[in-house]
C-alpha cells in the first residue's frame, strides 16, 4: 500500500524530494528508537520505519531507471 502512494506522492513533487525526505524521517525514527522503552511504542516506531522504506525503495528504484543509460543491443 506504501508503494503506490510514494510513487503518487513522486510524481506530484519529485523523486529527489521523496528520497530526501524519507531519508530524514528515517533518520528521525532511528533516533526515536532510542527514547521509547519496550511495548507499544517500539512497535510503532518499527511500522513507521517500515512505512517509511516502503515508500522509499520504489521511488528510489525509478530514480536510478532515469538516470542510467539505455543498453542497446547489437
């Protein structure tokens, strides 16, 4: 479901920008990581990080297919 919506989110602003921005956040919810104790919230900060890299990787892998060059067959 998370995948859909980076690429959504990609076309209306950029991919630059969603790749920068979840790569904030994921650095913000590492760092959270370290203020919450066992239980409930350790549970959300992991489905945040989850949600998080599930928006990345499919605006990241369409980033890297823009920027390579076309192979050509011989």
């Amino acid at each position: 479901m998370a995948g859909p919506v980076g690429g959504w989110i990609s076309d209306r602003i950029g991919s630059t920008k969603v790749i920068i921005v979840t790569g904030i956040l994921s650095g913000l919810m590492i760092f959270a990581l370290r203020m919450v104790s066992l239980g409930w919230g350790l549970w959300i900060v992991l489905w945040a990080i989850g949600v998080i890299q599930a928006v990345r990787f499919p605006v990241t892998e369409v980033f890297i297919m823009s920027q390579s060059l076309p192979r050509t067959v011989r």
